[in-house]
C-alpha cells in the first residue's frame, strides 16, 4: 500500500487530501505513479500534477519524480514554491 497526500493548491484543485493505493510492481518510481493517476482520472490531474516544479517527497524527504517506490512509501505533491 502507498500512502499518497496531497497539500495546498493540489488538494484543491484534486478535492483530495489524502488516499491509498495498492502497490503493484508497476508503479515503480514518483513519474510512474504520477503517470497512473494522470491516467486514470483525467485531464484534471494531468494539469496539476505534471506542473512544471511540482515539489514531491517519499518518506518525508524531498526527491525527484525517478526517485523508486516501494510498499509502504508515503508519498506527498506539493505546489511549487513561489515569493518575493
């Protein structure tokens, strides 16, 4: 099972806060779990979560999207970071 959160501007945007997953072999990396969601849900999803800066961590630290997945991870999208 992965734990998958969604913060901020995500969680709006997906009405979602936080849902799980089974685990398969086939979700093996952050690109390939966001390809499924992208996949199965819709347009919606695709903008949001394959936004330019989309911050990702695994296991609360910070990784980039080839970072690999295993059973039990937790997973958290958040928007990009924006200031002045």
């Amino acid at each position: 099972m992965i734990e998958v959160l969604y913060f901020a501007r995500i969680r709006e945007d997906l009405d979602v806060e936080r849902e799980q997953l089974e685990w398969t072999g086939g979700i093996s990396d952050v690109a390939a779990l966001i390809a499924y969601l992208c996949d199965e849900r819709g347009a919606a999803w695709s903008t949001t979560l394959r936004q330019e800066n989309l911050l990702v961590s695994v296991n609360q630290a910070m990784v980039n999207t080839d970072h690999q997945l295993a059973d039990g991870d937790e997973v958290a999208f958040f928007p990009p970071v924006t200031g002045g």
